[in-house]
C-alpha cells in the first residue's frame, strides 16, 4: 500500500520508495529533503545524493544549494520579525516553527552547509563509486594509474578478431561463426558482465555450444586486456566496489553517511541496487529512492526496470508524488483516459493519476490538449498492400507532410511560436529526417537536436575522403575525391573540365596539407583549411548549410582528440574515423551524440530517450503507431527470466525451444518499454499533445495500438494487438477513449491538403555588421600568475603562467656560472636556528675530512627534463610499497615510456631515487621518511586557483614588497628564512600582479594531525666540473639556494594556498595545530642515512594568516 508523500510530514527513515510521475518534481523533492535534513540536524557532509547522468548531477548540485540559500533566508527573515505565513515555501514554514532559538539552530545548521558545500557529496553512482574506491586504497582494487574510458569498442574489436583468427585459422571449411555474428556476442557479454550466459552447457561441438564459449573466452580477455593496459570501465567501478563491499569496508561506508538520496532510480541495475542495498540498507543510515518505473527506458543501456522493482519490495515503505507541476488539468485528464489503469510493461508498474498544481489553468491552442489524428488511406499519397494496409514508407512521410501543415496552421494562429514546440520520434533516419525535411519545405525553421552519431553524417564521410587522400596526396582518385567535398568545394563539371595544371595544384595543396597534419596537428589542419579555403561560407551558401558546418566542426573535434589521445598518424586517424563511420548506427555515447547547429527560434526535432526529463509548451509525437522493430532473425538477446527472480541474463545459443522462449520473453519486455516510450513522450507536454495512428500492417504492435486496442479489464496490455483496423473503425475506438475524458480528447482525420502552404511567419532581420570598436584601457596588472610567472625574470628565463605540463618544472637550468654557488664560510647557521642541518656536518673534523661518496644521481645532466622526469615518477609511486625497488623500477620504465629522458642507468636512477624515499625528514615531521608515508595519507600534485587582491573584481594589487613586509613582522631574527624579505625587494620579480594565483604542489601528506608540503628539487649545485657530494647539499647551501632562486616566495604562496584548502576542508581547522610547515627536497643531495639535502620550514602561524588576507585584499598601489 502506497501513500501521497508529504514535504512536510515525517522525514523518511530506512528503505523508502518515492514514486513519481511524469512532471511531480523529484529534482524539488530532494532538493526540498535535503534541506530539511540539514536544517533539523544532519551535517551536509553526512548527506550523500546520487544521481545517474553528469548533466543531472550539475542541475541537483544547483538546485540544492539554491534550495539551501532561500530557505536560510526565508529563515533569517523570520528570525527579523517578518510573518512566518508570509512565506511561500512550505518546508520554509515548516522549519519557521518554533521559537526563536530553534528556528536560530536550523537557520545556522544552513548557514555552515552553505559554507561547506563544497564538500557535498552529489555525484554519478560512478562518481561516487571511484571516490569511495579511491579511498579504500588496496582494498579498492583500482590501479591508481589506470585510465578511466568511455568507449571500448575497438578493444572488443581487437578481442573478437583474436580470438576468431584463433578459432578458424586452422580450419580449412569456413567459419561456422560470421565475424559480425561474433562481435555481437562478444559486446553483449562484455557489456553485461553480471549476467549468466546461456546455453549454460558448454561442453558440446554444438554451434550453440561454441558461441557460449565464445562469450565466456571474450568476458576473460576483456578483463585481461583491461588489466595489462591499466584501463577501466564504468562497469569496473561498480563490479569492483562491489567486490569490495563484499570483503570488507561496508561499516566504514554507513558510517560515514546518515542519509542517501537517489535520484531517477528507475535506471539502476543489478549491481548498483547491490551497492546500496549493502552499504546502507541498515545500521541506521536512512535511504531514499526516488524514481518513476513509467518512465524505465534505458535498458539499452544496462539501466534495469527489475531492480526497482526488487527495492521497491524490499522497501519498509512506498509513497507517491501526486501533484504534476508541469501539465494542464485537461492534459492530465486526457493521460487518464489514455493510460488510466494500464500496465506497462508489468504488472507491477501501473498508471497512476495525478493531478495538477493548479487545476484551473487552461491555454487557448488549436484543438483539445490531446489530439489524435487518423492517417486516411484512401489519401493518392498513401500506397496500399495487398490487405488493404498503409505502406510504411508512405505513411511515414504522409504523416510528416501532415505534421508540417498543422504546425503552419498553428504558427499562423499566433498561439504559438517555433521554440514552444518540439517533435518527438524514436528513430533518427527513419523519423527524423523526413520531419525536419517536411518542415523545412513548409518554412518552418527546424533544428534536429542530436539526431544520431555525427559520424553517421556527410561530413564525417567527407573528414574521411580528406584524410584518406592526405595518406596519399600523390593518388589520383583519392584527389579527385577530395576535391568533391566541402574542403576543397568543387562541383562535378569543375571535376570533369579540369586540366593538368587544376590538378598539379590540387596535388600541391594536399601535400602541403598533409605536411601541415603531421607537423601540427588536426586543429591547425582545420583552422587552415577553414580560413585560406573560406569553408564557412563555401557550406553555409548550401541547403542546410549551417547543420553540415556543425558536423564537420564536431568530427574535426573528435579527430582532433583521438589523434592527441592515441598519437595517430594519418593513416591510423583514417582507419580510426573509417571505422566509426561504418559503426555510426550503433547507439553511442553523448559525444558522439549530433550538436545542436542552432540556438534560434525554431521547432526542436528530437528522440524521445533525448526528451526525458524536458518538457515544452506543444509536443507532436507523429509516430507512436510505429512498434520499435524487432529482428526476426536469431540474434544475441538480453533478457529477465521470471523463473530465475528475473535475472539479467544473455542468450547467444540463437537455436531451440530454450532461445525460442528467451526470444519471446525478450520481445515482450520490448513491448513493455514501447508503452513507457509512449508515456515519457506524451508527458513531456505542458499544454497540448498530438499524435497520429497509421493502418500499416506492424501498427497492430504499437504502443498506441495495443494500449487502446488490446488493453484486458485487469489493465493488461497484450504484447501483440489485432490486425489493424479500419479507418473509420479506429476513429470509432478512439472517440470511446474521448468520451472517457470530454473536452480533453479530440479525434481527427488527419486529411493532407493538396499543398502545404508554407509559412508566412516573421524572419528574423539579417544583422547589419560593424566593426567593433575597441575603446578602454586593458589592465595589464590582472592576470592569472604563478610563481614562476612572478619569478620569471629573476630566473633569466620565462615561464609561462599557464604551463602546457601537469607538473610543475620549476628548477631552473643548471648550466650556471660559478657566481651561484655560495660559500660556506660565507653563511653562520645553528643547529637551534635551522631545521635543516645535517648531523654529520657537527662531527669531529677528523670525520669531516673523510671525501664525500659521489651521489648516485650526480651524472645525470641538468634541466628541466629530469626535473618533469622526477616529479611525474614520484607523483605515480607507492613510497609503501612492499618492494620498493621493484616498485621504482616500474614507475621510471613507464615514465620513460610515455616521455623518454636521457637519464642513463636505470639502475643508478632508482638507487637514487629510492634513497631520497628513504631520507629522514628532519624533526619537523618527526623524522618521518617519503617510505612511511601511506597512500591515503598523502595528495599529489594538489592544484590551486586563488583570487589575488579581488579576483574578478579587482581593487589592489599583490606586490613581492607587501609579501617582504608581512614577513618582517612574523618572523624573528634567528629563523633561517629571517632576511629573505630584503631579497622580495628584487626589481627582477614582477612589480604588482592581481587577478589569480595558480599552481600545483608536488605533495600534500599528512602526520597525525599535521599538513606538511613538500616540494621536489633536482638542481645540481657543484660547480661545473666537480663531482657532485652531499656537502654541496649542505645547510648553508640549500638556505642560499631558497633564497637565490627564490623558493621562499613559492613555500609562501604555497602554504598559503594550503591554509585556504584546509580551511575549507577541515572541520576545526586551526593553523597552529593543522600547518605542519614546509620540505624542499633536493633529491640529489639526498643519501638516505642523513637529512642531507632537506631544507625544513614552518612558517609560524600568523604570518600564514597575514599573508593569506594579503592574498585576497591586496595594498593599493
């Protein structure tokens, strides 16, 4: 039994379902919860909300924090003496009750989660997987090196063409498997890698027997190959926390969240309801699901109705969202009598009526809210079968004929304009195009919103031709057919009348085009081509000129990416973009997905999966009398079997009664999703909704069809409906639904007129253009610096403020005159003083005078190379690992792989390397080693974006004499970094800076309750010629070095950048116990035994705080 939910009454405990429809708010709703959460006592940080696309996450991110900012000041409001019945918000007058101290208490609990908002936790289930799995360490089973992908297509290619030579390359007789047959087993096991795979006997000669082999052989090398190339998928991130959880870590995860809300549960899986059903699904922690079964349309994706179901089972309680907040009454009156009762799909997800937020609201459109409209066959334009029944292909484009001239009909009423309305199909070629056609030739202006694969489209066929003749400029045909594409614009008579000395300079240009790819890239190739070839208006002088430059933009784009990605020659980018073409009717991802090619007004062409989750003023869904198709053939399928607790399961056997079951089970949970289609597209209307039946002979398995022909008492929906009927007895059928629902239904014969009289609706003016001009000052103080941009002309050499490389190389080159090295003798330090002297250098002389070993790493050449080569092995390495060296010696191998440096013997470099790891730090950190310091105890390469003296809105500036000022106050006489403030006043260093300070520390790790920084070095500091020693690393000569190269102004900014991240992050924070100060890490210098080349800083407390107000407010100048 379910119950209307209350925003305001009892929060949900335990398991909950919240049961939505289409347009009763479930973003509102948990945005709503989650303010009440907060206000009534749950840390945000307790409070974890999932969702399942990134574009949704982004708007429940906002939605949440707006939700919190009004509530907090509606509560306020209350608390300065304002009416509580003067809110508008229900939950904000619910938590206005009280007294004054208890609405303070809730308004407070706001105001720190809006501060710390940051640290929600709102994420993909993947997201919050690989955080979770992330900080598991070892137990996660995620290689920390690995690379998360997207698309694994041409690995399952790669499988499937191994294991098929390896098969068949012995047999003389042909393949008993066709290689397009085996890679659609092997994607559909690799795809669901949870499902048991029938026939579950293997052990026969059987074809049946061999595909079965077959999936199970390409599950095991997916998961081979994905490991040996340090890759994952999504699936990974769910199978391993999975995994986890199973171990261990589930007691870890409760406590860590009170309250988990998820969003569009309906799209969950197997795998994910295990995760949340394990992890909080007890112990306390308060779970809610939020979704609609109805709108379950995603399992081509590996969303499963079923495990919505099982939790709705499970549930301690279900409630429903019963006010629609997006329709007309009428409207929803006519989705009752359409849908009233029915079952779609299963039994257990039935219709449930709703009613509107304010019943009373009606809009003047042409007609009722919901039209139906019955394609006349008797029209010339429509061909018929031999039964009397609508040719397909006739009917599809008598309806988009018929669509167009309603829509003029409707534009010329002046109720409407192009942007209120949107087209709804479920196929792109088939329905789409003829849509977009039709109206383009009545004069409506029309955009096809992600209408398939782009490189589906011509413009990826042309990218193709281009690069296919830049792999062979000299060859004729291939020049020939380059010349035919958008790049190069030739028309057929130009091709035909050319002479030898047209086509020597088309052989030239693709030359010299071919050189530019190799030399620059894709993106210079295109922007080239763009500007000497004038291809933007070459294209948009065409028919659907804008659509094609869109295209051919976006598969640029992807070129561009897979080339830098993969490192694809021309040949390779050409086999890489062949491919994708020919695969392009495959469903891809979202950045395959056709972009939107304008942002005018104009009528919106869309699928319904792509419609989920909007809604418009008008929607026209013309083909819902089409079924979604079906392949006769024997084909792998995916399939609940009820028998089995309807576990997903997969059937590549393709023969015998079992298959033949599977098949008909597969075939009605199609059907099943096919009414939910139809739902998801009629809701998506806020006032009026029209749509068409067609008598084709495969209308009789439609949704429409079927829900309004072959519908029991019960509300049973059959999987296949009645032969279609007439014409005028479906009209007859279809006014008994009107009659369910007067006013609210109309039934129309869709009768095409003669000609469709195109629209003679405004156009928008063309834009007279100018020349801007440009008539302010620029201010050349504001911009985004670093501190090599601050120090780069003390450094003799600039560095940009925006570095192309992750990591920061930040040692200056080493090839420098003697005047650099400072004397010893030249510098008194004390060991009460400095932090960073070394016991050896306090021994007896008789010791000292014993020669110094020459440092493991002391042959390897300066510069900045070694220094990248340093930081990128340190940042991948494992200080913990059990077998450091073998650990190591992985690390430099793959370093040197992805970018070769001249460093020598390997040896020599992990010998090195390993004895800078196995250092003492000095008792800053109590004498702790980089060796002890554990994986969830450490941040590598922790970037930074700060606002410096107003950020955007500037009104100081930041100057290295302010920074030498604020020292000079904090720091007292006998700190090693005490007369560092004279050397601020260098005229080298940039004058006045403001804007943003950015940058990347090397490591953040943790000691107990103390931060500590830490900044790898690899200058060598012998002068030319001598053997490089620890004593060049002495205490003396790293306090030269910091001041001479300027690293005290970087441990500044960056313990300043670690104060604000702290600050933000911690609870508690306190710069006295948290900070625990600064090393730079002369790896050369570093032996192992010693402190020896470990510069050790803690910059006390209020000069941290001192110079962070500094940073944001900045002095005038």
């Amino acid at each position: 039994m379910s119950y209307a939910f209350d925003i305001c009454g009892p929060l949900p405990n335990g398991i909950t379902v919240l049961e939505a429809s289409a347009g009763t708010g479930k973003t509102y709703t948990i945005a709503a919860l989650a303010a009440r959460y907060v206000a009534e006592g749950t840390p945000l940080h307790e409070l974890l909300l999932v969702t399942f696309t990134r574009m949704a996450t982004g708007e429940l991110r906002d939605r949440v924090r707006e939700r919190l900012v009004q509530t907090e000041r509606d509560l306020s409001e209350v608390l300065a003496g304002a009416p509580t019945a003067d809110l508008e918000d229900a939950v904000a007058r619910l938590l206005a009750t009280g007294t004054k101290e208890e609405i303070a208490v809730r308004r407070d609990r706001l105001v720190r989660a809006l501060a710390d908002f940051d640290a929600a936790t709102i994420a993909t289930t993947h997201q919050f997987c690989q955080e979770v799995l992330g900080g598991l360490g070892v137990a996660g089973d995620l290689e920390r090196d690995a690379q998360l992908v997207e698309d694994v297509e041409d690995l399952i290619g790669e499988i499937v063409d191994d294991l098929y030579v390896r098969r068949f390359m012995k047999s003389e007789d042909p393949p008993l498997i066709t290689r397009a047959e085996a890679k659609l087993i092997a994607t559909d096991a690799i795809e669901n890698p949870g499902a048991p795979i029938e026939p579950r006997d293997t052990s026969g000669s059987d074809l049946a027997a061999m595909r079965a082999r077959l999936a199970a052989a390409a599950r095991v090398e997916f998961e081979a190959r994905k490991r040996a190339r340090s890759i994952i998928t999504y699936d990974d991130l769910l199978t391993r926390l999975r995994d986890a959880l199973r171990r261990s870590g589930v007691e870890k995860l409760r406590s860590r969240y009170r309250v988990v809300l998820v969003d569009e549960f309906q799209d969950t899986d197997p795998i994910q309801w295990e995760i949340l059903r394990g992890a909080f699904g007890g112990g306390g922690v308060t779970l809610v699901l939020i979704g609609d079964p109805k709108q379950a349309i995603y399992a081509f994706r590996g969303a499963d109705i079923y495990s919505y179901l099982e939790a709705k089972e499970a549930a301690t309680a279900t409630e429903t969202l019963d006010v629609n907040w997006r329709s007309d009454q009428g409207l929803i009156d006519a989705y009752d009598a359409m849908f009233g009762g029915a079952q779609l799909g299963d039994e257990r997800i039935q219709y449930l009526h709703v009613r509107a937020n304010d019943p009373d609201k009606r809009h003047d459109l042409l007609g009722a809210p919901l039209r139906m409209r019955v394609v006349d066959r008797t029209h010339p334009s429509i061909t018929l079968t031999g039964k009397g029944y609508a040719n397909l292909t006739s009917a599809r484009l008598y309806v988009a004929s018929d669509l167009a001239a309603d829509i003029v009909r409707l534009l010329e009423s002046g109720k409407a304009k192009p942007g209120d309305i949107a087209v709804l199909v479920r196929y792109n070629r088939a329905h789409a195009l003829p849509v977009r056609d039709a109206l383009d030739k009545a004069g409506v202006p029309v955009v096809i919103n992600g209408a398939g694969s782009v490189f589906g489209t011509p413009a990826a066929r042309e990218w193709l031709r281009l690069l296919e003749a830049l792999e062979r400029p000299s060859s004729v045909p291939r020049a020939r057919a380059a010349t035919m594409t958008s790049f190069l614009g030739w028309s057929a008579e130009r091709v035909a009348t050319a002479d030898d000395e047209d086509w020597e300079d088309v052989h030239r240009r693709l030359h010299a085009w071919a050189a530019l790819l190799r030399r620059r890239g894709l993106a210079s190739l295109f922007e080239t081509i763009t500007l000497i070839e004038r291809l933007p208006g070459r294209v948009l002088a065409e028919a659907d000129g804008e659509r094609k430059l869109t295209d051919l933009r976006h598969v640029g784009q992807l070129l561009h990416s897979a080339a830098a990605a993969e490192r694809f020659g021309t040949a390779a980018l050409a086999v890489w973009l062949r491919q994708r073409v020919q695969d392009a009717d495959r469903e891809g991802d979202e950045e395959r997905s056709r972009r939107l090619e304008s942002d005018a007004e104009a009528v919106q062409v869309l699928t319904i999966h792509r419609s989920k989750g909007l809604e418009f003023p008008v929607v026209y869904v013309p083909y819902l009398w089409e079924p979604t198709w079906v392949d006769d053939k024997p084909v792998p399928i995916v399939y609940h079997d009820p028998d089995a607790g309807f576990q997903r399961t997969i059937d590549v056997g393709l023969v015998g009664s079992a298959y033949s079951r599977h098949k008909r089970l597969y075939e009605a949970e199609q059907r099943g999703e096919d009414l939910r289609l139809a739902y998801v597209a009629l809701t998506r209307a806020k006032h009026q909704a029209i749509t068409w039946w067609a008598g084709t002979w495969n209308s009789r398995d439609s949704a429409l069809s079927r829900l309004l022909l072959a519908r029991d008492a019960d509300g049973r929906v059959a999987t296949r409906g009645p032969n279609p009927p007439t014409d005028d007895a479906a009209m007859e059928h279809f006014r008994a639904l009107a009659s369910a629902a007067p006013g609210c239904v109309s039934v129309e014969r869709a009768t095409l007129p003669d000609a469709v009289e195109p629209w003679s609706g405004p156009r928008p003016e063309t834009a007279r253009l100018a020349a801007a001009r440009f008539d302010r000052e620029l201010d050349r103080s504001w911009r985004r610096t670093s501190y090599s941009d601050i120090t780069a002309a003390a450094h003799e050499a600039r560095v940009a403020s925006e570095p192309e490389e992750t990591v920061i190389t930040d040692e200056p080159d080493d090839d420098r005159s003697d005047e650099l090295i400072i004397d010893e003798t030249e510098v008194t330090a004390t060991p009460a003083t400095l932090h960073a002297v070394a016991p050896s250098l306090f021994d007896e002389a008789e010791e000292l005078a014993e020669p110094d070993p020459v440092l493991p790493l002391a042959g390897i050449p300066g510069g900045t190379a070694f220094g990248t080569f340093v930081h990128s092995v340190f940042e991948a390495v494992d200080f913990a690992a059990p077998d450091l060296d073998l650990e190591l010696t992985a690390r430099v191998r793959e370093t040197l792989a992805r970018r070769p440096v001249d460093i020598g013997s390997q040896a020599a470099v992990v010998e090195g390397l390993r004895a800078a790891i196995e250092t003492p730090l000095g008792p800053l950190v109590d004498g702790v080693r980089l060796r002890d310091i554990q994986r969830a105890d450490r941040l590598d390469e922790l970037g930074f974006e700060l606002p410096l003296a107003g950020g955007d809105d500037p009104h100081a500036w930041l100057t290295p004499a302010a920074i030498g000022a604020v020292l000079r106050e904090h720091l007292g006489s006998d700190d090693p970094l005490a007369g560092y403030a004279d050397r601020l006043a260098d005229p080298e260093l940039r004058a006045a800076v403001r804007g943003y300070l950015t940058g990347s520390i090397d490591l953040v790790f943790r000691v107990e309750e103390r931060f500590s920084i830490v900044d790898y070095k690899t200058n060598l500091l012998a002068p030319p010629g001598e053997a490089l020693t620890p004593a060049h690393y002495a205490p003396t000569a790293l306090r030269a070095e910091m001041e001479h190269a300027h690293y005290g102004l970087q441990a500044l900014l960056y313990t300043a950048a670690l104060h604000r991240y702290l600050r933000w992050r911690l609870p508690g924070y306190d710069p006295d116990v948290h900070l625990g100060g600064v090393l730079y890490l002369f790896v050369r210098g570093m032996t192992g035994a010693t402190e020896s080349g470990v510069f050790a800083w803690k910059p006390p407390a209020p000069l941290v705080v001192a110079l962070s107000d500094l940073l944001e407010i900045g002095v005038l100048a």
